[in-house]
C-alpha cells in the first residue's frame, strides 16, 4: 500500500474524526495477523500515506439533486503498483468499508449504509512498472518487494549486501539462511506453507505458486515473492509449478 486518497465533502467530517480515518484504515491494513511478517507489515506501514481532501465542489449525478454531505458520500483512492491490483483489489475494497462503515458507527449514523446504498465508491488504482520514485530512483515492483521484505529476510540470516561479496563470509551465511528456510517451510501448519521472502501462510493446492530448493518445496504468495526467491538463489523459473 502506497497512498490511501479519501475525499469527503467539505464538512461532512470533522478534523478529529479525519484524523481518526486515516489512522483506522492504516491500522485496519496493517493488522498483525499471519498476512505477512511483523517486519514487513512494519515496512509496508512506514511507505502508506493517508490524504482526506475535501473538494470544493462535489457534484452528484442523482436526480432530484441532493447534498453530498447529507449523509457523507466518500469516494476512495487506492494507488499501488500495477502488478499488486489484482490481489488486493477485493481485499482492499472490503477493508476501506468496514472503516468507512466503523466511521459512521462513530458518527452515530447508521453504519450498513455504505453497504446497502451506492454512498462509499472505492478505486484501486495501479502504478504502471517504474513509476514508483523512492531513494531518488525509480523503483520496480520487485524492487518494492525485496524493499520491503528486507528486514524479515535479513533476520532469517541473509547476507548483507557488503557480506555478499566476502567469501569467508558468504559459505556460512548461505548455509544459515537455508536452514531458517527450511525450518520455516516444515514448521508451517499442515496444508500450507510459509513464504521465505514475506512470511505469508500461503495454502498448498494445485493453484500455489511454489518452488523447490534442496529438496525442500517452498510456496508463495505471489509471483514476485517466488521470482525474489529465484534470483536470490539463481534458480530458473521456467518449467517449475
């Protein structure tokens, strides 16, 4: 998640209850639950933005004309790279309405409105690839990836970028993060796996991208995480399920 986008109308909300949205949807997103890692959640937090704008005009194609504000319409912006979108299009779209509705529960309105009337319109929005600036270049999304899963990895024993090219060094740290992979994959749950780049349990069945290492079959939770894995470990990508 990049940037969140809420547009009320211009004193439908008031400062501390702004406020209390943005902080409600970044929390709601980031739960600590086996989604993915603490450390990339933490990650992905640190890059999410919250903006609520208030527009000068809100027009609404409804005839007879009504008040926006009257109850609060809410249109919702979501920016993420393009090759994320698919995935989190149905995830976010729940998440940004079960805040709006908690919003309005606050409010005291009644908060099955924006379910039950056409009152929360929520677009998720994908970033074509390198549009995404950070550090002064652009950035691919498995850049973003590998950016944001760096500390889960680095504490599973990776070498540092400065370790990589040590050889004394590279043997022992290439042995360590193998056995805390593999440690990962055989403790996960029956019926899952654990992803070695994000720690998400991913379920095992035929649609489970995965790949095998040593022996040892590692699933994940989408094409990026398994493509990380790859050129982490120079294993080719073509012909494996």
């Amino acid at each position: 998640m990049l940037l969140i986008e809420v547009f009320v109308p211009k004193g439908a909300l008031s400062a501390a209850e702004q406020q209390a949205l943005g902080q409600r949807l970044i929390d709601t997103f980031m739960v600590e639950d086996d989604s993915h890692a603490l450390e990339v959640l933490e990650a992905q937090r640190a890059l999410t933005q919250v903006l609520v704008h208030e527009p000068a005009a809100w027009v609404l194609g409804v005839r007879p004309p009504a008040d926006p504000a009257d109850p609060p319409r809410y249109l919702v912006r979501i920016t993420v790279p393009a090759s994320w979108r698919k995935e989190m299009s149905a995830h976010s779209v729940r998440i940004v309405t079960d805040a709006l509705a908690e919003t309005e529960r606050a409010a005291g309105r009644h908060p099955d409105r924006v379910r039950r009337e056409p009152h929360a319109v929520v677009l998720v929005d994908g970033i074509s690839e390198g549009g995404v600036g950070l550090y002064g270049r652009a950035m691919s999304s498995l850049d973003l990836t590998e950016l944001l899963s760096r500390e889960y990895r680095d504490r599973r024993g990776e070498p540092s970028p400065g370790e990589r090219g040590e050889p004394e060094h590279a043997a022992d740290h290439r042995e360590g993060l193998a056995q805390a992979e593999r440690a990962s994959a055989e403790g996960a749950p029956k019926g899952t796996l654990t992803d070695p780049i994000c720690g998400m349990s991913v379920e095992l069945d035929g649609s489970t991208l995965t790949l095998v290492h040593d022996g040892t079959l590692y699933g994940f939770c989408h094409g990026l995480c398994r493509r990380a894995f790859a050129d982490e470990h120079g294993l080719p990508l073509g012909g494996q399920a």
